[in-house]
C-alpha cells in the first residue's frame, strides 16, 4: 500500500489522500466531511488514461495540470488532478505524477495488460477502446492490419498505428483522451517484439 498527499492548485490547497492498495484504489476527491472518500475496489477498475494538459495565458503557457482518470466497471471515472503554474515546484510535481503511474501500474494494469497478452495468445476476439483484436489481424475504422505488417510510431502525448505496406491504414490515438491508449500502445508493443 502507497499513500500520497495531492494538493490540487492555488485555489485548492487542502491536501487529500490518495491510497493505492493491492485490493483497492481510495482517493478524497469530495469536500464533505461525512464522506470524503471514493473507494473503488481493484476487480471493478477496467481502464485508465492520463496524462498533461497545458494552461494557457494570453499569449504564453503559465501552467500545467497533471490528470489521471481511473475508470470503473460502472462507466464512471475517477479524476486525480493538480495543477502548478509558472514552473512552481515543477521537479516534485512532475515527480509525484511520475509516482502515482507507476504505482497503477504496479498495483492494477500490469494485471490488465497480462490478462490481454494472454487472450492474444490464445487467439480470442478483444478490443481495447476502438481497436479490435482477431486471430490474424486488428481492424479499425473499417480497416484491417495484419500482425506481420503493424507498426507504431510513439511521441510525448499520443502514438499512431499504421500499416507497413499501406501508410493510409492509420490510426492516431491520445494518452490522454482515449480510453486504455496506455494499455493498448504496450501490448501492441509485445505484439510487435514477438
């Protein structure tokens, strides 16, 4: 179990916990005292996605806010943000994102990701967000890409599938506004090493 102490922005600053546990994810993310908490237990997380989003002033960048959205069975998302303006603190905050990753990553979607490892493996029909897995091939859009002619390109804030042979197969995807694009850019990676 990790706890972390998240205080959202300059006109937030109460500090709120964030505890990743092996069992479940519980973060105050609510302003009553009676029921501060959001508990989402670790069988009902299914998706995440996260990333930076820039804050722009009149004409220049003054700011960032790190976003992280645990999604659950349900359909609802959970948002764990702060913010930092004109560079303030930039090292811890950009760190303490960097530690929160990880440990999602460590506690629940490295099980998410072995789990559609092996369903390619075995062959079984999947999809992760718009992209469906088949025996042979993924398809998108209408478009099929056999496994032996996939490739990805990967950049800071989002990753394109595309066809070897036929550049016009393409598929552009966000780490932060697609759903499971994290999950899905490494175990199309896996695919690709194999």
């Amino acid at each position: 179990m990790k706890e972390f102490t998240i205080v959202r922005g300059l006109f937030d600053t109460r500090k709120r916990q964030l505890i990743i546990d092996e069992n479940f994810l519980k973060f105050e993310n609510k302003d009553h005292n009676e029921d501060l908490f959001k508990i989402i237990p670790k069988d009902e997380i299914v998706g995440i996605r996260y990333g930076i989003h820039f804050i722009k002033g009149l004409e220049f960048y003054i700011g960032r806010e790190y976003q992280i959205f645990i999604k659950a069975k349900s359909g609802k998302e959970l948002k764990i943000f702060f913010k930092l303006f004109y560079r303030r603190r930039l090292k811890e905050k950009h760190q303490l994102f960097s530690d929160i990753v990880n440990e999602l990553w460590n506690q629940y979607f490295d099980e998410i990701l072995n789990n559609y490892i092996r369903q390619y493996n075995n062959r079984e029909e999947f999809n992760i967000g718009e992209i469906v897995f088949k025996d042979t091939c993924i398809q998108f859009d209408k478009k099929e890409i056999s496994y032996s002619d996939l490739a990805i390109k990967k950049y800071t804030y989002y990753f394109i599938i595309y066809s070897k042979e036929d550049q016009y197969k393409n598929k552009m995807l966000y780490y932060l506004k697609d759903n499971n694009a994290v999950i899905l850019v490494e175990l199309l990676n896996t695919i690709i090493e194999k």
